[in-house]
C-alpha cells in the first residue's frame, strides 16, 4: 500500500459454535486477509457462509457459545494476545462496527446524541459539553443536521438511523470500519446515500472500510478489493475488476451470473443445490457438489489457495497444474 | 438490446379483453390522530397511497411495478385484489368490471387471481406438510374429490418446479431450502390454477443464488400464458424479467415503457436517478450516481404542482427554469404523455 504495511491482518481465524448434544458448528474455517489504511475491501457470501461471524470475531463480539482461534493483528499488536483484556482498549477506539439493521442499533428510549455520547465517556475520548459537540461534529459529518441530535430514534427514518448508527461507530476515531450488511433494508436511493457517505469517509477519514453484503453489485461499485466466502473459507480474492472479471473459482462465477443486471447482459442461472451443513466435516472441496467444473480430485482434497494474478488468489483445484496434469 | 421472447408473437394475436385492466385508481388510508388529536379537534389527514394509478397486463405479459418503498406499489397490488377499497376508479378482469363486487361475489374471481407473498419464511404454516399447504386453498374453494386435489397438487408442485412431487409431500418448511419454500408458496398460488399472478417482492428475502431460479420459474409460467404483476423495488429484476416497467412515485406511475426502452432511455428525471443509482454488476460500469437528496415526501402532503419537483435534479439544477418551465413544474401536475410507441412519462420537461 504505502510502504507503511497493512493495518488490518487476519490470520487463521476460526469459529466454532455449541451445539446442543456437544457437537459444534465450524463457522469460519481459517481465513486470512490484510486490510490497508482507506482501503475498501468487500466481503461477499450467501447467508450462513460465515461473513458476518467472521467479523463479530475481529470485533470480540462472539456470544458466549463461540469460541474462537486465530490472529488479528492491528498494526502488527496481536490484538488477542490477552483475550477480552487486550482487545476491549481497541474495540470501537480502533476498530468499530456498523451493524445489520439499523432499527436495532439504538436504544429506543434514549436520544441519539446521548448513545453517541455513551463510548466516547467510556473510552474517554471526550465527556460533558466537549463530547456533545463532537457527537453533533458527527452527526453533521455524516449528513444530519446537529439541530436533531436530540431526537429518539423513531423519530428519524431507516436511512437517517443508518447514518446516526455510522456516526456512532465513528464516536472514538476508528481506524478501521466493519460494515455489516448496511444497506440490506434500505431503498435504493438512500442506499446509494450510505455508499457514497461510507465511500467519502475512507477517501475523507483515510478510514479503511470492510463491506459485508450478499450484493456482488455493491461490492462492484464501492470496493477495491473484494473476498468471497463460501462455507466458511474465502475461496477467492483479488482487486474486484480482476475477480469480477477473471474470476479463477466457479463460485465466483456462478454468483456472477446468478446476479441480474440492470442492462440485462447474458442469461441470469441460479447455483444448483445449497452450502453444506458446518456442522459436520465436510470432505475435500465444499463447493464440490454444485460446482460445475468439478474433478477427479474435488470431492476429496481439500483445495489450498493458490496466487492466480498479482494480489489475486483462489481456492480451487483447476488452478493447480499438479491436480489437472494428475486426473 | 431488446430481449427476444417467444411470447411476443403470440401476444400480437391475441384479442380477447385484457386479463387486467386497471383505471384512474385511488386508494387513500385515514391517518389515525390519536385520542389528543381527536379531542383538540385536528383535522382527519388522509395518505394519499395511490393517486390515479391506470395500467393493463395481459395474458402471457409481465408487469413490473418499481419504486421506493411508500411509492404506493404494494397498495396498488391489494386494491387490485380487492384487498382494499379504492375510493375511486375501476379494476377490470378479463373486462368484468369487479371493483364494486361484494365479498361474495369475489370468491370465484379470488381463484383466478391469486398473490404470492414476499417471505416464503412467513408464509407456509410451519406445522403443515408441504400436502397440506397446497391443498389448502382447494379446500376452501371446495374443489374437487380427494383424488383430485391430490392430482391437482401433484401438478401444481411439478409446475413449480418440485419435481418429483412425491419427495416434496410430506415434507414440512423447515426440511425445505428457501428457494424450495418459494417453490411450494408459487405451488400454492398455482394449484387454483389462475390467469393472474400478483408477486410482492417474490425474491427479496432468497439468497442471491437461488434468486435466478425463482425468477426463471416466473418468467416460465408467463410463456405459459399467465399475466404477471411483479411489485419490486429491484430495477435490475425488472428489466431482466419483466415485459414492461412501471415506475411509481407517491402514488403515481411517473414512467411507463417496455422493459428496455424504460432502461436504456428513460424520460423522467427520477427514473433516470433511479437509474444512475442502482449498482451495476460490472465494476468496470462504475458511473456517478445521480443521488436525490432527502427521502420521498410523506403521501399525507403531497407536493403541489409536479410531486416530484422538490427533488427533481432538473428544477435544482436551474435546467428547468432555463427552458422557462420552472412555474409549470411548481404549479401544475403533469400527466402521462405517450412520447415513443407504447412509453409514455408523466414529465413537463419529457
């Protein structure tokens, strides 16, 4: 990026869950992935890949029947070195989230400025009069007028709420900006409204930006980079016009061409068939029974993720000479 | 490019009355006062959901209805299956007018046209196997002997997609992908075996994968010589799927068109907006959105003159006032015109 080295890597997080009767669920199975200061990476899967999991881990904010491996470093400081006590001074201070559905993001009995006041007393950044100013900085920042700070949140609309709950994720000065899913309930007018107040925010803030969505066309237009994620693994990454363009994993391509488009450009098919349960181990390839380009060793070998193009790796077997030149 | 369909020729011969013919609708909700309202004597406010809506759709043909929500294209859809009373207008059933017909009356023409539901979560009765939920509305409509429905269901399942129906039967949701779920709802809906589909947002709550399938099948049926209404807020949808778009803005249609042609030239400021906005697949595509400021008026105080001229990037950007039509845009409430075969905009600057 800028010499600097990123600010943001993921090394080898897993997640599992409890289930009833001691068995587990393997929520996230091993990712890895760097994040640059204003950069805006994606990260795109169907429901149950482990998208949104995989960020509840960096945030520390697994319920209690999760447990989790792995490393996030922040600056190269392992921020789980200590568990909970070496994360919670980076939580929201370096790292903050937008959650899925801003209805629920606020407390619905308190005013908005009062729950963006809240972390930056907690974390001391600001408190009293000082701190009201800054949440009405916010507030302004992200496109509402200070004047309404002091409304409860019914009182704003989905698209302001989406807003008011970015401008308390930005309450502590984070670095680094988890977005998950927010723009799933909005129209797309005031979609376009968050993309474009998020996108300025990296370019403005230099804050780095992780975009959850299952919306290949959002990641398209907003992203420089973009992971997708199936069962659990990222089976493919790379700047988003090479992995939209080139894509070196079905999955990738078979998303593609299950997402219509607005100039109706090539026939839109649906992926046969559905993920695999996590809650077993799932033999070789996960993708393995609906990919359409399967072989010999799919069903078996678990694929590695191999570098395709310069920044751009994915995980499947047809890109390894070795497998190919075998079966 | 003009998508070719093998309907198209076929549509050309047909004459009969149009399965659907929708005119001049009106459907207005009291907004409640609340109890201080009432006493304190505040005047009873109406939201005007849908302000004079007029369209068709015809045997084999699919009608979009696009817009954001609170455009009113949801209530549109009830007024039409008479879920709702319009205050004024007519709703036309292969040219039977049913707007006034009483409960009764209805019961029939309910079979005929029939509604499939956006959250096929919601919809299937987790306690009834896949059997039941079809056969249900048999059951109510008091059709056929046992054998029968159960033919009945076997056929609609299979026209659905649920093929063979018999690994489908006895199974209940939650054995049951969502896309499946869909399936056995589009079951549902089929098993009367109507002429009209009305479809909220049949595909918004599916994963992304299985959104194509779903919107395939519909599309299937439509060859098959079923009218389709498909209410979306989704434009890449539409003009994948559908013949021709409507766009709806506080209780108007503001465009009208083939599918293309409303894509590829729009002629109303807010669908070319709605446009620019909408992300494209291709990242390659990335273009400037042309973002409205604010969010739609409420429908309880519409605008006054054109409803859309506050946000309209025309009149803010002075290019109305330039070809001197700023004061027609304030005060005066443009109209459908038809400016190309068949697509018509509601637009003094169109």
């Amino acid at each position: 990026m800028n010499g600097s080295g990123p600010l943001l890597e993921v090394q080898g997080l897993h997640v599992w869950f409890d289930l009833a009767g001691g068995r587990e669920l393997h929520a996230v199975q091993g990712i890895d992935f760097d994040l640059g200061p204003g950069e805006r990476m994606g990260l795109v899967g169907e429901s149950g890949c482990g998208k949104t999991t995989a960020i509840l881990a960096i945030m520390g904010l697994l319920p209690p029947s999760a447990s989790a491996a792995g490393h996030v470093l922040l600056n190269g400081m392992d921020m789980y070195e200590a568990g909970e006590d070496s994360v919670r001074p980076h939580r929201w201070r370096d790292i903050a989230m937008v959650f899925q559905g801003a209805m629920n993001a606020f407390n619905p009995v308190r005013r908005i400025v009062d729950q963006i006041v809240e972390p930056m007393e907690l974390h001391e950044i600001a408190e009293g009069r000082a701190a009201r100013v800054r949440a009405g900085d916010l507030l302004e920042l992200v496109g509402i007028s200070a004047r309404q700070a002091s409304r409860y949140p019914h009182e704003f609309s989905g698209g302001m709420r989406q807003r008011a709950a970015i401008a308390m994720a930005l309450a502590c000065g984070p670095k680094v900006l988890l977005a998950d899913e927010p723009t799933t309930a909005l129209d797309v007018m005031i979609q376009a409204q968050v993309l474009e107040l998020l996108t300025g925010l990296t370019r403005e803030l230099g804050l780095s930006l992780i975009l959850v969505t299952h919306d290949l066309p959002i990641v398209a237009q907003t992203c420089d980079r973009a992971a997708v994620m199936y069962a659990g693994k990222i089976v493919e990454s790379g700047p988003t016009e090479d992995l939209f363009h080139t894509p070196r994993h079905p999955y990738t391509r078979l998303l593609f061409s299950a997402t219509p488009d607005l100039y109706g450009r090539g026939e839109v098919i649906s992926i046969p068939g559905t993920p695999p349960r996590l809650d077993r181990e799932v033999l070789g390839c996960a993708f393995a029974p609906r990919c359409d380009m399967a072989f010999e060793p799919c069903p078996s070998v678990v694929p590695r993720t191999l570098p395709v193009a310069p920044g751009h790796g994915a995980r499947c077997h047809l890109n390894d000479p070795a497998m190919r030149s075998a079966s | 490019m003009p998508l070719e369909r093998p309907g198209d020729a076929l549509r050309v011969v047909i004459t009969a009355p149009l399965l659907l013919e929708v005119q001049d609708l009106v459907t207005r909700y009291p907004v409640p006062r609340g109890i201080v309202g009432a006493l304190a004597r505040r005047p009873k406010e109406v939201a005007h959901a849908v302000e004079g809506v007029s369209f068709t759709v015809g045997a084999g043909e699919m009608l979009a209805l696009v817009g954001e929500s609170g455009c009113g294209k949801t209530t549109t859809a009830q007024t039409v299956m008479r879920l709702v009373d319009p205050v004024s207008g007519t709703v036309r059933f292969r040219g039977e007018d049913i707007t006034h017909l009483r409960h009764r009356e209805l019961r029939p023409l309910r079979r005929r046209m029939q509604l499939i539901y956006q959250d096929p979560y919601d919809s299937l009765d987790p306690r009834f196997r896949v059997r039941q939920t079809v056969e249900e509305p048999l059951l109510v409509h008091h059709l056929g002997s046992s054998h029968e429905r159960s033919e009945r269901v076997t056929r609609a399942l299979e026209r659905a997609g649920l093929a063979p129906a018999d690994l489908f039967l006895d199974r209940f949701p939650h054995e049951l992908s969502g896309g499946q779920r869909q399936r056995v709802a589009i079951a549902t809906a089929l098993v009367l075996e109507p002429e009209l589909l009305v479809a909220d947002e049949p595909v918004s709550m599916l994963d992304v994968s299985v959104r194509a399938e779903i919107l395939t099948l519909l599309d299937s049926l439509r060859r098959s010589g079923l009218g389709i209404l498909m209410i979306t807020h989704d434009l890449s949808t539409a003009a994948r799927f559908a013949d021709r778009i409507a766009v709806m803005y506080l209780g108007r249609i503001v465009e009208e068109g083939p599918a293309q042609a409303v894509v590829q030239d729009p002629r109303h400021p807010y669908t070319r907006a709605l446009i620019t906005v909408v992300p494209k697949r291709d990242p390659r595509d990335r273009t400037t959105p042309e973002i409205l400021k604010g969010e739609a008026p409420n429908p309880v105080h519409v605008p006054t003159g054109c409803r859309f001229h506050p946000r309209c990037p025309e009149v803010a950007s002075g290019r109305a006032r330039e070809r001197g039509m700023e004061e027609r845009c304030r005060g005066e409430d443009p109209m459908l015109r038809e400016l190309a075969a068949g697509h018509e905009a509601a637009c003094h600057l169109a």
